[in-house]
DNA sequence: CTCCCGATAT
DNA sequence: ATATCAGGAG
C-alpha cells in the first residue's frame, strides 16, 4: 500500500481537461457506418479488437448480403463467419450475432431493443457495446461507452483509481457534466488514438499535460 | 483469470 | 517479433 499516488482528482480538473480536449476534436463523431439500429448493433459487436476501418471494410458487403434481422437469425455461422473473419473473434462474434438476431425476434419483435436491461439480454453486448446502441441508435444517453482508450486515458489522466470498465463509467459519470456524456467517450477516443497512443504517448504535443499525472514531458 | 483471433503499426 | 485494436463470455 501508499504506493498509489494521490491524485488531486475533482470535477473542476476534469471539466478543464475535457474543455481542452474537446477543443481538439470538435466534430467527434462514431466513426462506424451504419443505417440502421440493426446495423449498429451489429458493427458495435464486430469492433471488438478490431479498428473500425476494418469493420467499415466488413459491413459495407456484409449488409447487402444479410439486410434484416431474419437474415441474420437465419444465417448459417461457418458462412456468417468467413464474411467476417477479418474482424478477428470471428466465430464467436458470428455466434453472437446469430443469437442476438434470434433474440430479437423471439423477445422484442423484431426490433433491437432501446433500454439497457434489454440489450444486455443479448449474447455478446455488454455494457460499452449497449451503450453505444442507445446513444447512436436511439439518442438515449445513459451511460458512457468505457473501451481500451476511455479506460487507459481515464486512468491516466488520474480521473480513476479502477481498472473495471463498468467502475469506470460510474466514476466518470460523477465528474462529467450531463451535456458533456454524449461526446465524452468519443473524444477520449480520438485523442487516445491521435495523441495518447498506448504504445508511445505523443505527451509532447498532447493539450492537457500539464494537467496529467502521467505525462512525461 | 483465460480464451477468442485477424490486421496493422512499430 | 510483439503490442494493440470502439470487448464479452466462461
């Protein structure tokens, strides 16, 4: 113990630092293609270790291919799977995608869920995955989508002392302002990708290091 | 905790 | 060669 550092981590130092790396990314948008609930159910679950570029790749033959939730239920997992085998997890994910088809048509008529409770009901979602569907899909801000980035970042950033996702999404849901969780999760990502790269962290260029606990300039 | 897993950057 | 990528299940 008294290893771990005392990080003088408030709502006032986080609001700071989200200003200044909103300014950054202005225009944070989702970065996967979709037209549809269904097809951002079905991107979000392919993502998973998996950059969105590549998913992107996927889903742009995969969703002419397989266009409604029977298609989906219906598809056979060894052929669903070739179409999505460069996403990696392919198999798994090709399950879980048939589940969540079946799912949704035997529990919710068809349609992909718009509650958390629900969503979480479905093989291979879980609470980042859900997340994203209720704020992209349906415009409900609920939580915020903890991934690899938001979870590195927060905890450099000395925004969290917890390494479980959903921990961190409680803690940062009590700094954050309610205006401020919609673009939260996606901001974090853009600069964990651009500047705070897991490998080599570009500290000499990143806005907020004179606010980060880890930064090495 | 381990496993699933290909593509990419370093 | 190895770490990492909009994770989740057992």
């Amino acid at each position: 113990m008294a290893t771990i550092p005392p990080v003088p981590d408030n709502t006032e130092n986080f609001n700071h630092v989200f200003k200044l790396l909103q300014g950054e990314y202005p225009d944070a948008e989702p970065m996967l293609h979709f037209k549809n609930p269904l097809e951002l159910l079905i991107a979000t679950i392919l993502s998973a270790q998996c950059t969105d570029k590549q998913v992107n790749k996927v889903t742009q033959v995969l969703f002419k291919k397989y266009s409604s939730v029977e298609d989906f239920a219906n598809a056979d997992i060894n052929e669903l799977g070739k179409d999505i085998y460069t996403t990696g997890f392919y198999h798994q994910k090709a399950k879980h995608i048939i589940g969540s088809a079946q799912l949704i048509l035997t529990e919710f008529g068809g349609k992909v869920p718009d509650t958390m409770e629900e969503l979480l009901k479905l093989p291979g979602v879980g609470r980042k995955t859900a997340n994203i569907v209720l704020a992209r899909g349906y415009n409900i801000i609920e939580g915020i989508a903890v991934d690899t980035h938001v979870t590195r970042l927060s905890q450099k950033l000395g925004l969290t002392q917890n390494s479980d996702p959903g921990k961190i999404e409680l803690d940062l849901m009590e700094l954050a302002k309610k205006e401020d969780l919609e673009n939260l999760s996606m901001t974090l990502i853009l600069h964990g990708r651009n500047v705070c790269i897991a490998r080599r962290p570009k500290c000499g260029v990143c806005v907020v290091n004179k606010l980060c606990p880890s930064s090495e300039v």
